[in-house]
C-alpha cells in the first residue's frame, strides 16, 4: 500500500454519531462500529448490532437517503429475559443496556435508496449493499447541419 491508497482509505473512516443507549453500552460490545466497502457500482455497510436478535430485526428501522446519509433505529430489549419455560431477571447488564438507539453515518457519495438490498446476520451485523447514484449521462447536442 503506498501513501495514495493510505491516504483514500483513511479518508472513508466514517463519522458515526451514535445516541440513546447505543451511546451508554461503554463495557459492553460496542454498537454501531462501522464497515463501508466500495465497488465501482455499490457500497457496502456492516454496523454491528450486539444484543438486537434476528427476530427483533423487524423492529430496526434503517433509511438510506439520495445523498449517502445512513440513519439506523432500534430499540434493545433486555433486563429481563424469558425462554420456552422460565424468566430471568438480569443481575449482571454488560452488553447494551435495554433502551432506543440511533446510529447515522455518511456513506462516500451518492446512492439510490430504492437499490439497496439489506441482510440482518445472525451474528448480529446489519449488512446492506447500495447502489451508487448514476446520473445519466447528457445528451450530446451537435450542431445544427
């Protein structure tokens, strides 16, 4: 890697601006860390959701808009759990504490929001591919004969 590509990928570490209690989870693992990949055509984004479980994944609202601003919502639930059979009341709170959260970053340029196909892993990583924004190219106006 020379000093261009160190310096073009130094220049895509996001600015991630986290509220609620995504904000509060300093012990826990974090929430809301950040991977942008680019293409020549899409982006990628990974943020990491630790305590969201895939069947709260419905409840994580994520907007992408036309100029790359990315703006994720969830609530995480907690402090008391509850399995086939049993609740348990949580003694020790190290992962995120139970509360709202908000996550919003920039992606590097334009998108189109309608092309984005997200992914909620198992592992708890939102993953989404969006289609960078072409605009179409202008007609070419040649002279009159």
């Amino acid at each position: 890697m020379d000093a261009q590509d160190f310096a073009d990928t130094s220049q895509l570490k996001p600015s991630v601006v986290l509220t609620g209690t995504a904000k509060e989870g300093s012990a826990a693992p974090p929430i809301g860390l950040v991977d942008i990949g680019t293409s020549e055509s899409a982006y990628l984004f990974r943020v990491a959701l630790p305590g969201v479980c895939k069947d709260q994944s419905g409840k994580v609202k994520c907007e992408i808009q036309r100029d790359g601003r990315v703006h994720i919502e969830g609530v995480i639930t907690g402090g008391v759990l509850k399995d086939s059979s049993t609740v348990y009341l949580m003694k020790v709170q190290e992962l995120c504490p139970p509360g709202p959260f908000t996550i919003s970053f920039n992606l590097p340029g334009p998108v189109d929001p309608r092309l984005s196909s997200p992914a909620f892993r198992p592992d708890g990583i939102l993953e989404v591919v969006v289609m960078k924004n072409r605009t179409p190219p202008l007609a070419a106006t040649f002279p009159p004969p």
